[in-house]
C-alpha cells in the first residue's frame, strides 16, 4: 500500500528526514514512536503535502502511484488521510457543512453519488456514536474552542467519514484523558481492515495497548534506528529513549 | 482635456443651483436652508487628498465624470413607476418585507410605497415636493440638519442643497414593527448628482428594523452611472431598540458618498450594519452620538471589493456621556486592485466615566495589489473607562488552507470556504431569518465575484 524509498526531506531549509525506508501494507498497521524532535511530525506532512516541506530524496509509492507527485487535495480523495496532530480552529465555517463538503469531495471522486443532507447526517450521527461527539460540536465551527479531546474526535470522526485506504494519526493520543484514549481507539480499530493500511505514530506506548500494531520502528534523527514486533514499544517505555543512540 | 480656465465641478454646481432652486416644487423651510447650504458648499469646495480625512479617498474620479447637478424637475409619475418597478423585478428582495418606500434618484414613488400600520403608528412624510398630499411636512421637521452641519463638511452642505424627495419615517413610541422597513434608493443611472436625504425617529420604547438600500436600475447595461450623495439622520428615544441595514449594492459606475449620523438617548440600543456591495466608489460616512447614560450602539460593517473598487468607512463614535457602550467589527475582503480605507475615531468626553468600547478592523486581502489603509483611534479624556481596538491585514491562512485540502477539498473551494467563514459572523449578527439570508446571499453573489476574479492570484 505505501512503499517509502530512501526518503530524505526537508522542513523550510532544514534536513529533518534523513533517508527512510518503510513499507506497509494492506491490512497492517505499524507504528512508529520516537522522542520530541524526531522527523515524526515531518514525516506525515511530507506524506500528506503539506506546503513548506521539501523531498530532496528517494521516493513514496502509494497503491503503486507516485504519491509526491499529487497535490494535497488529490492525495486526500484517493485515500491517504492524516490525522492532525495540532488539528486546525477555522472560525466561521461550520463542521458539519464542512464534513459534508469533504465527504462528497471524496465520494465524487470514487465516482459515487453525493450525500444529501438528510444522508449525511444519518450516516454522521452513526459515526459521532462511535466516537462519544456530542452533537453540538456539528453546528459549531470547525474546532474553534473545542476541547484537545474534542478535537482528537473530530480528526478521528473524519477518518470514519472518509473511508481512508491509508490512515495517518500524527500523536493523536497526546494530550487525551484515558476515556478519550479509549474512545479514539475503538475508533481506530473499528477501522482496521484487510484492505487498509495505517501508520500510528506516537511518542508513548500507551496507545499501542489499544491499536496493537504489527510492526514498530523506532525514529531518531530522521531516520529509523529500530524495527521490530510489538514488544518493541514495550522496551522502549521500560528503557526509554536514551538506549536507542542517534544515528549520527 | 481643456487646461487651464476649465470649470471645476464644484463651480458647475454652484452655477446650476438657482435653475434647480427655481424649478424644485419646495417647502419654504427647504428653501431657505438649501440657499444657506450653498454658500456653505461655495465656501467650502470638494474635499480634496490634503484633507487628513479625505488623505486616502480618490475623488478625482468625480472631476473626471463631472456628475451634473439635478434639474429640479420632479420626472412624471408613470416614468419613475416604470424605472422603480422594473428594478423591483429585477433585484432579489427578502422574501419578508413590512412596510416599503421607493425611491427612484431621491424622488419618492408613491405608488410602489406602502407603510401598513394601525393609526399611524408608523409614518412615511414626505419632505415637500412629490406628495402633494395633507400629508407633507410644513414645517422643518425638529432634528433636519442637527446631526449633520452644512458648514462642516461640503457633502452635507450639496446634499442639504440639491436634496429632492427625502423624507420622514417616524416610529411612534411603544410601537413594535415586527417586519423589517425597507426603503430602496434606486439610481436611474442617468449621471446625475441625486441627493437622498432620510429623517428617522424611533420613538421611546419602540422597536424596529430600517432597511436602507442602494441599488441601480434594471437595465443590462446599467452600472448605476452617476453619484448618490445620501444623508440620513436617525434619532434613537429613550429605551427604543433599532437596527438599522445600509446595503450598497450599485453597480460598478456607480458613486456613493453616504452619511448616517445617529443620535442615541438614554437607555436605547442601536445596530447598525452596512454592507458595501457594489459601486465603482463608496464612502460610509459614520457618526454615533450616545448622548445619555445606558446607551448602546452596535456597529457592524462588510465591505467586498474587487476589479478598481474604492471602499471607505469612516467612523466617529462620540461617548458623551458616561455608562454608553459602543461595539464595532468591520471586516473587508479585496481582491485584485481593489481599495479600502478604514478611519475610526472613538471619542471619550471628560467625565464620560464608565465607558466600555471595543472597536476591530480585519482586512482579507486576495490578491498582492488590493490595498488597505486602516487607522483605528481612541480619543480619551475620562479615566474610568474600558476601550480596545485593533485591526489586522491578513491572507487566507495557510494551516486553514491545508487543512481542509488534505480533507478533499479543491483549492478554490478551500479558498471560497474560508472567505465565506471570514465574513460570516457579519451576516450572522442580523435579527430575523428572512433578513439575514437575504443578506448572505447578497454577500456570497459579491464574494464570488472578489473569490472569482482573484483565483490565481501570486501568493
Ligand atoms: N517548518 C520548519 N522549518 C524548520 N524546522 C522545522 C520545521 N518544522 C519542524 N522543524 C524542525 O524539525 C524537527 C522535527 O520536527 P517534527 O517533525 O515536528 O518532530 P516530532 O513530530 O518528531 O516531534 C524539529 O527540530 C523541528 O524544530
Ligand atoms: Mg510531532
């Protein structure tokens, strides 16, 4: 599903990635953990187009495609969806229209019929269950004075929304009280499937009890300093970071 | 053009004013104070750039287009019937609408008018002219020219002039008009200097909803060529709550120079909204007196501007006494060369204590030509008092920008969706559902065109 080859990449004029190499593939799900600094957050922007960062190396191939080559928009409606670690308060514009809006950006480009109102919001409100939404956060703007929880909700409310083949979570666990953690776990999971690929990065272990991935690698200076099963995650919480070295 | 010994436009004014006095069907209180006007406007001359207040407003566009004066002559009945109904056909109007006035270039259409009220609680009195009914006012209506004075400002003294077919909408006390009011100005786009001039009394403990709104004939080929030079002064009683729609939507040649003066008594609450539209120039000229404890003015502004359009807001909010409140967001968006100017001047008197005041100016700009001139002041003289103000010149901001893309929406829509959400809360604040979707669909049709015309725009 996503092949990345030697990727090095820059955020503004700084190297951060430092040649990665990783592949995952339909119906796995892998995690990747590593200290404040990292590349973690980096490395998810380059995969989902975000201006201000540049690929000086290697390549990434998503279901086959040259993933970098797509604008943002494009990425989003073939698949790739990214769970934003800071997700972004625009005043003025409402969730739930923009929910709609992006739900039938996708759709229309999988060739589907467009989701009236009435559509939509039975199919939302399915989704809002899922994830414990109140449901005034819908007539409100999108994520202006939610909560850190809240918003975490509504990123995950997205994905469920979308339908996304491939599933980005950028620390979607920081910040999160211990219900919440549950709450967008069962989310996440409730997405697991042979036909989906997700990439969880965190930086604690924590999150890895609930989404128990099938691989876990370790990032240190932009680059991966440890692959390996699930126990990985949990030597790290035991040893901490300090054992792993840096790659330079 | 001619070079020196050209006439100015000021002097092709002056010397058109007796024709006009002569043939205007007038009051003799009207008469007298346009001669007064006159001499006050021959004193003062057209307002030019070395004026602080008039620094960032291209005027000179008028000594190009040289607007003639009026002729005086009221046109007959069945043509301003004709004009007036074709731009009713042609115009989206709310979908509920009380009482209504007309208004084809300042003359009063009565038969396109009604004002529905139960023994008279609410009333439309023509200054003089067009009604010829028991109807009109014949004696100057207390409040004419208190807020607004001739020897000041030279817009007011040609209005007070060339003024035809103004009038008086008076709210009796404790009424309560449930529909909202709406008085259309059309401009025939004949060229001319037309002069609208409003009286407004809400009387204490009344409620209402005034809509004034600008708009040009029906024609294809009309841009509502000419310039409106309007007046209106509102006088708000004791414990009245009125809100108050100003709607420029012209088209593209035209020129509007309004000013609205209010005056606020204790206890009563005042909204007021401007929308600039349309119009090739458009000047707001806003004057907030709160004249007595408790009184409070909300003051709300959008102006979208695209293509060459110039768009100014000039805003005086005088505490002059203690316990007011004022409140003002004025938001614009330009697009391409498109101009825009923001003055506010709050004003503290000394011992106006108590006083609570925000102001905030935000500015979009689409595209890397649009400008912005934004100013906000505070002038204050009491010690007891709670003020801020602020603005910010801004684009679209890129992290909103990237969020909504990396959901599935195109660029444009991205960019549209954001823009609609920075005016939103304007449209938002209206009272009353068929209002305010009538102005939010006014707003998305000028935003599309802002949105439109700058897409592509260099970053
Ligand atoms: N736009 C940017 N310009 C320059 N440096 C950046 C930019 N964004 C992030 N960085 C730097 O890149 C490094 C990695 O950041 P990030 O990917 O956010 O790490 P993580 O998510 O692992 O905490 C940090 O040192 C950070 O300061
Ligand atoms: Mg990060």
């Amino acid at each position: 599903m996503l092949e990345i080859k030697n990727l090095h990449a820059n955020a503004g004029d700084t190297p951060i990635i430092k040649g990665i190499d990783l592949n995952i593939g339909a119906g796995e799900v892998h995690a990747i953990m590593g200290p404040n600094g990292s590349g973690k957050s980096t490395l998810s922007n380059v995969l989902a187009g975000r201006p201000g960062y540049s690929v000086t190396r290697g390549e990434v191939l998503y279901a086959g495609q040259n993933l970098l080559d797509m604008p943002t928009e494009i990425r989003a409606r073939e698949g790739v969806f990214l769970a934003f670690q800071y997700p972004v308060e625009i005043p003025g514009v409402g969730n739930s229209y923009f929910l709609k809006t992006s739900v039938n950006a996708v759709r229309t480009h999988r060739g589907e019929d467009e989701l009236d109102a009435m559509d939509f919001l039975s199919i939302c409100e399915e989704k809002m269950k899922l994830v414990e939404m109140p449901s005034d956060l819908m007539s409100r703007s999108i994520n202006e004075g939610f909560s850190g929880g809240e918003k975490k909700r509504n990123e995950i409310l997205q994905m469920l929304l979308l339908e996304p083949k491939l599933c980005i979570l950028d620390e979607t666990d920081s910040g999160l009280d211990i219900d919440a953690l549950r709450v967008v776990a069962e989310g996440v999971n409730a997405m697991r499937s042979p036909d989906r690929a997700m990439l969880v990065i965190t930086h604690y272990q924590r999150l890895l009890d609930y989404i128990v991935p099938d691989r876990v690698h370790v990032l240190s200076g932009g680059q991966i300093v440890r692959s390996g099963g699930k126990e990985l995650a949990g030597e790290l919480e035991a040893k901490g970071y300090g054992w792993i070295g840096n790659p330079e | 053009m001619k070079g020196a010994g050209k006439t100015s436009l000021a002097e092709t004014w002056i010397h058109a004013f007796p024709a006009f006095a002569e043939t205007v069907n007038d009051a003799p209180w009207q008469r007298a104070l346009r001669e007064e006007a006159l001499a006050c406007f021959s004193e003062l001359g057209l307002p030019h750039t070395k004026l602080e207040a008039w620094r960032s407003t291209p005027l000179g566009v008028l000594e190009r287009l040289m607007p003639p004066a009026p002729s005086g002559r009221v046109p007959d009945p069945e043509s301003l019937l004709a004009t007036g109904r074709a731009a009713l056909a042609q115009h989206p109007l709310p979908e509920a609408i009380g009482s209504r006035g007309v208004f084809v270039d300042g003359h009063y259409c009565p038969a396109l008018s009604s004002f529905e009220s139960e023994a008279s609680r609410l009333q439309f009195l023509p200054f003089s002219e067009s009604a010829k009914s028991d109807q009109a006012i014949s004696t100057r209506p207390p409040g004419f020219g208190e807020l607004a004075s001739p020897k000041q400002d030279a817009f007011t003294a040609l209005n007070t002039a060339f003024a035809q077919g103004g009038g008086l909408l008076e709210i009796a006390p404790n009424h309560f008009e449930q529909k909202p009011i709406h008085l259309m100005f059309i401009a025939s786009g004949s060229g001319e200097l037309v002069c609208p001039r409003l009286l407004v009394r809400a009387g204490e403990g009344s409620r209402a909803t005034v809509v004034m709104d600008f708009l040009s004939g029906a024609e294809e080929s009309n841009h509502g060529k000419g310039l409106v030079n309007e007046l209106s002064e509102i006088f708000v009683e004791e414990n009245a709550t009125l809100e108050c729609i100003v709607i420029e939507r012209e088209g593209i040649e035209g020129l509007h120079i309004g000013n609205l003066q209010t005056h606020q008594k204790r206890d009563s609450r005042l909204h007021l909204h401007t929308f600039s539209l349309g119009g090739g120039l458009v000047r707001n000229e806003l004057g907030a007196r709160l004249a007595d404890t408790g009184a409070e003015v909300h003051m709300r502004g959008l102006y979208l501007g695209s293509g060459n359009q110039h768009m100014d807001n000039h805003t005086l909010v005088d505490h002059a006494m203690p316990h007011t409140t004022s409140r003002q967001i004025y938001k614009g968006v330009l697009g391409e060369n498109a101009r825009g100017v923001f003055r506010g001047l709050v004003h503290v008197r000394p011992d106006a204590q108590k006083i609570d005041s925000s102001q905030s100016n935000m500015n979009l700009l689409l595209s890397d030509k649009a400008r912005i001139d934004t100013r906000p002041q505070l002038e204050i003289h009491a010690d007891d008092v709670k003020c801020s103000h602020g603005s910010t010149i801004g684009k679209l901001d890129e992290e909103a920008l990237f969020y909504l893309r990396s959901r599935g929406l195109s660029e444009p829509d991205a960019r549209a969706l954001l823009t609609e959400g920075f005016v939103a809360e304007i449209c938002d604040a209206l009272e009353g559902d068929s209002l305010r979707s009538f102005a939010q669909a006014l707003v998305m049709d000028a935003l599309a065109s802002c949105i439109g015309n700058s897409a592509g725009a260099p970053e």
